[in-house]
C-alpha cells in the first residue's frame, strides 16, 4: 500500500501485502447510497417539469442526434458526449418529458455508482451525506435531467478520483483500474477541456512522485482521456482546421480564455440564473449564498479532520482536483453559469460531509442530541434556499422556452414550415422548435454567408427574427414584416409565397 495512504481502508484487513476487503456484518448501511440516488431521481421529477421545453444548448445538442429537427450549428468548445448520450431516445421519439424521465433515471444511477466508488475510503455517514449535500443543491437538480454534459462531468469526476484511490491503495483491484480509465472517458467524452483540468492532479502524482507511480493506473487515465476525446479531436481536424485552431475558436466564443476573476460573477449567478453573461445583476440575498462560502471553510475543517486521522492523501486529492476543475471557471472567462462548477462541487462534497461528520460525532456524548438538532435545523433551511431558488429557475426557464414555442407556431402560421430556414435574434432555439434550420450571418455561429442566405430565401421559406427595437438586417428590410411577442418576424418571398393557412 502506499505510504502516504497511511490508514487503512474502512472495512478493510491486511493479509499480507495486498488488503482484502472484510465482509460487513451490516448489509442493511449499503443501501443507503441507493436511497441517496432514489431520493435525487424522484426530486428532479418532482421539481424539475418533465415537460419542460429544451433550452438553448439542449437544442443544439438534441439536434444532432434528432429525427425531428435539422442538426444545428456545432461550435467550437461543444462535444458530441451528450448527444449520444440522450441519442437512444432523442433519436426516435420528440418527447421531451420521455428525455426528462429518462435523464433523471440515468442521473440517478450515475450518482449511486460514483458514490459506491467510495465506499471503504470513507465511513458510510460520511459517504451518504457528501451524497446527499451534492444532490440537494438546486443546480445539481436542475442540470441532472437536461441535456447538459456538466453533470456528468462532476459525476466522472467523483468517481474517477475514488477509483484512483482505490486503484493506488491495492494493485489487484482491476475493478478500480478501469473504473479510473472508464471515468477519465466519460470527462473527456462530456467536455476533453474540463477533463484536463479534472485530472491534472493525478497525472501530476503518477508521473512526479515516486510512490505513487502506477504505470498501469498511468497508462488507464491516458487511454481513457485519449478514447473519450478522440472523436473531439477527429473533428477539430475534419471540421476546424485543426485542435490549435479549435482551442484558438472556443477561446475566442468564450470571450478570449485568459486571466479573467469571474468569482463574483459566479457568486450573482448562485440566485438562479443559468447564465450570467454578460453577469451586472446585484449579488443574491446574504442567505441564499451562506452555503458558498461555508465551502471552503468546511473543506478545510474536512483537511484538518483527515491529517489528524492519518488519511490526509484521500482529503488531499478531491480537494486538488476540486481547485483544478474551477480555475478556468473562477479565474479565467469573463462570464458564469453555475453549472460551469458542477465538479466542484461534488468533488468537495466529501471532505465537507467529512468535516460536517466530525462537529457532531466530536461533540460531548451529553450535548450530542443538541448537536444533532442543531445540524438538521440549519440543513432544512439550507434545502428550503436551495429549491426556493430551484422553484424559480425552473418557472422562469419555463416560461422562455414556452416563448420559443409560441414563436414557432407564429412562424407555421405564417407560412415557414418544415423544409425551413431561420436567421437572425434567438433564431436557433426556436429553428428546433419550428422544425426548422438555423443559419446566421454573423456572431458565434454563422454557418451561412449574405448572398447564400439570399439564395436560399428564393426557394425556401426563410425568415429573420429581430427584436422589436432593432433594424432588421439589410437584406431583410424589404420583406414584410409581423410583429409576435417582442420580436419582429420578416418573411422571405418562398414563404409568402406559399400557403399560410
């Protein structure tokens, strides 16, 4: 075992060399990580509406993969990961509350089987609870139903880091070595960039530190980091010129990654916003942000707690990998989202539980009970913030996405069907719900020049959405023009052409 893996593992004996995992003489303690997951699934049905329109980047993702919609513009920092992910239904079926059911399950089996990577590393109470103060943050039950790859990158996270672990501490557990190698694909399938920054710490340790060098452990990570982005990096190439002018676009589409202190920016978003760009609304009320900085107090608690019971390197690596995954997002783009710190998040969510477990187990026996009430009155008002500001995200990510709808069927009206073209303000979101293609000009994610656009206006039913205070582009400016909502819908001559019904 490796020095500095001073402890043992919970539950485990030493015969010989190699730790043998003892059988608990309490099977009824392991079913509380599936409860944890059970209990998480059913709130984000209860909470999140499974039909719930699909946002804007649920709608690019979805189109790639959907029989109901022309594929949308794919940018440059998007990866393909959860679009094969939610493929087997979005595929066949236009249902989104099929999608919602469907990704809660799948979220929710993603959560047991992270959290059960832990087991043995950390008493069961301490694994239970960083599962459940991880599940019952409004963010984490907001993004575990959507088509969003950010959750599954914090859930690749938390199990890759217990699977290194588990992997460092015997070199028989081949289940630990591909769990590690599975888990580094699953980062790099969802997002090749965050996943580099997940796991930089522990490529860091196997290549630096003599006694923790496991060529295999190594040789895992690799090829796992490699298989997950090797269809990223294959279209860099096919798509964008290469990976440097691929990294060069996302760079620039994400406001030029460079140093950026995006911490306050993240801090207004935690009232629930799910995009903070460009971020100048006022910072949330005092209680609803309490819980942020109590992180990083807690996880030092959690530190303090781990040195002084000899398991320092199994507080010492989340915590590292933790700080990583958040850098690009605290210190280096000018805007926020607070998915963006999903693996952060779940990350710290162990040596938290840790230190949480610690103030009320190192409690006089006789003040225990105070203790205890203490911990669960401030854990109730903590979860009745967390989902009075989940209630209002989703009422107003709901109330957009009906908007779009609403939109689409002003567009059917007026005569721009399916085989259809939109351009121009909020043009992509609502080409999905129209059943139409987006194309743009301009921005991010111009697919299409001025004269294409023109072309393709004479035989396809074509219009440019603009909003009501804005001119519409030039070439637009003669074709007539139907006010809907706050935008002002311009109608190319196919569709005028055609029957509007």
């Amino acid at each position: 075992m490796v020095k500095t893996l001073s402890a043992p593992l919970v539950g485990v004996e030493s015969r010989g060399p190699t730790p043998v995992v003892r059988t608990p003489r309490r099977v009824a303690g392991r079913g509380w990580p599936a409860a944890v997951a059970v209990a998480f699934t059913l709130a984000q049905l209860a909470f999140v509406r499974p039909g719930m329109g699909l946002g804007w980047d649920e709608a690019v993702y979805v189109s790639q993969v959907s029989g109901h919609a022309p594929a949308a513009f794919f940018s440059a920092p998007r990866s393909r990961g959860i679009s094969l992910l939610v493929a087997p239904i979005a595929s066949w079926s236009s249902s989104t509350s099929l999608l919602r059911i469907y990704l809660a399950l799948l979220s929710g089996l993603g959560l047991f089987l992270a959290l059960r990577v832990w087991r043995g590393l950390f008493p069961q109470r301490v694994v239970v609870l960083a599962g459940v103060l991880f599940a019952t943050l409004w963010v984490t039950v907001f993004y575990g139903p959507e088509v969003m790859p950010n959750y599954w990158v914090a859930i690749g996270a938390l199990a890759g880091v217990g699977c290194f672990l588990r992997a460092q501490a015997d070199r028989r557990d081949r289940a630990a070595l591909w769990g590690a190698g599975a888990s580094a694909a699953l980062l790099a399938w969802m997002r090749p960039t965050d996943a580099v920054w997940v796991v930089l710490p522990l490529l860091v340790l196997l290549v630096c530190v003599r006694r923790w060098r496991r060529p295999r452990l190594l040789a895992a990570l690799v090829a796992g980091l490699g298989t997950g982005a090797l269809g990223w990096v294959a279209e860099a190439y096919i798509s964008f010129g290469g990976l440097s002018e691929r990294l060069a676009d996302a760079s620039r589409i994400q406001g030029g990654l460079g140093w950026n202190i995006a911490v306050l920016d993240q801090l207004r978003s935690l009232g629930g916003q799910t995009l903070c760009r460009p971020c100048d609304s006022s910072v949330p009320a005092p209680e609803l942000i309490a819980w942020w900085f109590a992180l990083p107090l807690l996880a030092a608690l959690g530190l303090a707690v781990a040195v002084r019971g000899g398991r320092a390197a199994r507080t010492l690596l989340p915590l590292a990998c933790a700080t990583t995954a958040s850098i690009p997002y605290l210190f280096m783009i000018g805007y926020a989202a607070p998915r963006f710190l999903l693996p952060f998040y779940a990350l710290l969510a162990i040596p938290v539980a840790d230190a949480l477990v610690h103030l009320v187990t190192a409690t006089r026996r006789t003040w225990r009970p105070v203790a205890v009430t203490l911990a669960a009155l401030v854990f109730a008002g903590h979860l009745a913030v967390q989902y009075a500001i989940l209630e209002d995200a989703v009422a107003r990510s709901t109330a957009g996405r009906q908007a779009w709808a609403r939109t689409a069927a002003e567009l059917h009206r007026l005569g721009v069907r399916p085989p259809c073209v939109l351009n121009g303000h909020e043009a992509l979101p609502i080409a999905f719900y129209a059943g139409c293609s987006s194309a743009q000009t301009q921005g991010h994610n111009a697919s299409i020049t001025r004269d294409e656009l023109l072309r393709t206006a004479r035989r396809t039913p074509t219009a440019t959405l603009a909003r009501v205070q804005d001119a519409p582009p030039g070439y637009a400016r003669d074709w007539p023009s139907h006010r809907f909502g706050g935008l002002s819908i311009h109608v190319g001559p196919a569709a005028r052409a055609g029957d509007r019904g």
